[in-house]
C-alpha cells in the first residue's frame, strides 16, 4: 500500500481521483483523515469558534475588533459578535450583588442587571432587591419586645407607665413586630410564644423573698418557677433556702450571750456549710476577754479566772452574757462591779485614822496598785500614838481647841506654859510641839510689826 507521502506526490487531478475512491471505501478513511489533519497542517487557516473569541475578549485576551474580525471569519457579523461578548461576560451572582448593594458599592441599576445576568424573570426583581435590607430575626424581635425598643403588639398582661422621669428613654422603633417575624416565618402566636420564652420572670430566690414579704402569692410564686428555667419539683428548695437565717457570726454571739450551747451554735453554723472546728475558731474569735487592769483589780477584789458563776446574781449574770463576754472570766468582771475611792482619798482616811494601815493596802491593791508600792505607801499613811484613830466628832473639837490656842498664843500673849498642858491632849511628840510653838511665835512678832 502506498504512503501518504507517495499520494501527495502525484498530480493533484491523481489525488482528487484517488481520493474519490477512498471516500466510497469506509475501510480507507483513516488515510483520508490523515491527509486532512496534513493538509490543514500546512494551511492552518481554519477560524476559531465565535463563541470562544467571544469568551476571549471577555477575558480580556484580546480586544474587540480582533474578535470581531476573527469571528467574521465563520460568517458572524460584527453585531451578532457584540452579542456574543455580551453574553460571555459574568455579572456576580445575585447574592454576591445583594451583598454589595448593601455597601453601596454598586447602584440598584447594577444591581437589577445582576439579575439579569442570572437569567430571573423581570417580575421578581422587586421582591429580590428588596432582599437588600436584611430584617431582625423572630429573636431579635422577640428581645426587643421586652426591652421596650419595639412596641408590644399586645402581648403583655399589663402596661407600665413610663411617662416622666429624668432619665432620657431611647426610642422606640417604628419596626412593626409582627411584619418583621413574618420575614423570618415566624406567625404572631409563635413570635408571642418566644417573647414570652425569652422574657422571664425573677430568679427563684428573689421569687421566694417576694412570697415571704407578701408581695405575691403561692400561686404566683408556683407559676413564677413554672416560667422560669427551673423544674417545679425544686420549687420548694428554693423557697425554703430563700429564707433569712442568722450568720454564722451572729449563731457565735449567741452562745457567747447564754442563748446557745455550744452543739446548738455548731449545728446553727452548720447551715452555712462551716465545720466545726471553724466554728469553733469563730466563737474564739468574737468572743472577748476583759482588760489587763481589771483582771488585777478582779482578783485583788477575791474573783477566780474561770471561777463560778452559780453565786452571781441574775441581773448581773445576763448583763455579762450579753456584753460578749467570755465564759471564764464572768467571776473576775463581777468582782469589779464597785468603784472604789481614789488614793487621794484613801490617804485622807488612813492619815485621819478612819481606816488601818492594811485596810489601806488592801484598798490601794484593789484599785490596782503594785503590791510593794501599797505596803509602802500605807505605812506611811499610817498615824501613830492618839491619833492612830480619832472619832471625827472628836477630831473636830481639838480642831476648835487648836484654834483657841493660837488664838491666845498670838493676838493675847499668852504664854506657852500656860497653854502647853492643853496642847498635850492633842499632840504628844515633843518635837512637834517645839515645832508649833515656834511657828506661833514667828507669827506673833509678825503681828507686832505691823500692829500700830
């Protein structure tokens, strides 16, 4: 069988009648097709599909008058390829053009071409560009209901009057409730199911504080729990742990008050989950002792630290207990219960012989006095010979007599022998004596001085 070369090289009329021959035999058509395939690969003149120059001046790949000239090729004018660039150019999709409407990045014109673009009926341009303007969710609503931003259609069993106050109110929206769910396929009985989901009464607790004030009843307080997010079988738990109870400071204060014993402040305490050792910590806390000086006075005065309580009366017992006072040291404050006089006047009494010279150091201890500084100072308060103790009736006569005596030693000259001997009732130091006369008689040269 000859090749293809061999063909080519005879006369065209050969070939043509070759060919010819080949056409009517199926069997040869490869042949045939290959001297197509080389034929075009030596004129290679054959025109591009419109549609893809189109696509290519789409693209930007070459520019319209090239296209046009090359589709002019398959016999497509220049206008019918206008056409075909047109429709080989995309526009974005309608969704993409909503979004960008939305940013103003394109105008509605743009926009309705995009829905031409995508091949929509003119009809449903309208209803889609109004797609533009997105709308509250049935729960964006719902919310708004409940906080006042969009009027309530209805749905609230009362109206409160906001009218007034000093606070600015923010404005309500002119949004209609029930047209805007409708966007999100929510009816009006649905949008009122969620406003009554979303808005919820007061926690249960606070429920519970309202019952026991009275501002409420059972029955609101039943359905109070049934709205919220709380199963009912808890309504009772949480009304009961609702309810006021001391602290675990005040059950502390009780027992140290007398009111509690110790298992029954623990127990109390107990309620608000505190052990008992922390208890027990707590009461060491609040629970006070007395001061330093009135522990010394106390015991001075015969009280016992953790000493008996059984002999102090009621009164003063219960005033202890109620003063926080600790347990143990009730015996030491009751034996402070007195006053007692100061040391001025305790010097008064133990010089004048009223009281002894221990009855002045047990008293000075009593007030608090150092044990050696008191010994020391009452031995010197302490008189001595007659007048280790004078009845003051008594004290007050010699105190006249002494009067008399300097009286008649200064202003009339008499002697001291003639007044001595009644002086001696009164004191019997010879030194002293010596000591008074010779202050009398400084005071009589004095007078003398000046007398005219």
């Amino acid at each position: 069988m000859p090749s293809p070369t061999q063909f080519l090289g005879n006369t065209v009329g050969e070939a043509a009648a070759f060919a010819a021959g080949l056409a009517i035999a199926p069997v040869l058509h490869p042949i045939v097709k290959t001297l197509e395939n080389e034929a075009w690969r030596l004129d290679p003149t054959s025109p591009l599909n419109p549609d893809a120059v189109a696509a290519l001046v789409a693209q930007g790949a070459v520019v319209l008058d090239t296209g046009a000239s090359e589709a002019n090729l398959t016999g497509t004018s220049a206008a019918r390829f206008g056409h075909l660039v047109t429709l080989a150019f995309r526009a974005p999709t309608y969704g993409e053009a909503q979004d960008l409407r939305r940013r103003n990045k394109i105008t509605d014109d743009q926009l309705r071409h995009s829905f031409a673009k995508a091949q929509i009926e003119t009809q449903y341009w309208d209803a889609l560009a109004d797609l533009v303007d997105e709308r509250l969710s049935a729960q964006a609503v719902a919310l708004g209901i409940i906080r006042s931003m969009i009027a309530d259609p209805g749905f609230f069993p009362v109206q409160l009057d906001t009218a007034g106050g000093k606070v600015p109110a923010y404005p309500v929206s002119n949004i209609d409730a029930i047209t805007e769910a409708a966007a999100s396929g929510f009816d009006q009985e649905r949008l009122r199911v969620m406003v009554g989901s979303i808005g919820r009464p007061p926690g249960p607790v606070e429920g519970a504080h309202a019952l026991f004030r009275g501002l409420i009843e059972q029955p609101d307080f039943n359905r109070l729990i049934l709205e919220s997010d709380t199963r009912p079988e808890w309504a009772e738990v949480f009304r009961d742990v609702a309810r006021e109870i001391l602290t675990a400071s005040q059950y502390a204060e009780l027992e140290l008050r007398g009111f509690l014993t110790t298992a029954q402040r623990r127990t109390q305490t107990q309620k608000h989950g505190m052990s008992d050792a922390d208890s027990d910590l707590l009461y060491n806390v609040l629970g006070r002792s007395i001061p330093e000086h009135q522990i010394v006075t106390g015991e001075a005065r015969g009280g016992v630290f953790e000493g008996p309580i059984d002999t102090i009366p009621k009164a003063f017992l219960q005033s202890l207990q109620r003063g926080n006072l600790r347990p143990e040291y009730y015996n030491l404050a009751y034996a402070n219960r007195y006053s007692y006089p100061s040391a001025f006047v305790l010097r008064s009494l133990a010089t004048s012989g009223e009281i002894t010279e221990a009855e002045a150091e047990t008293l000075l201890l009593q007030i608090g006095w150092p044990p050696e500084l008191a010994k020391t100072v009452s031995a010197s308060w302490a008189p001595t010979g007659a007048a280790a103790k004078v009845n003051p009736w008594v004290k007050a006569q010699q105190t006249r007599l002494v009067t008399a005596m300097h009286k008649a030693f200064v202003k009339t000259g008499v002697s001291r022998a003639q007044l001595e001997p009644f002086l001696d009732s009164i004191v019997t130091s010879a030194a002293d004596k010596d000591e008074i006369f010779r202050l009398w008689g400084n005071e009589r040269a004095v007078d003398a001085l000046v007398a005219p």
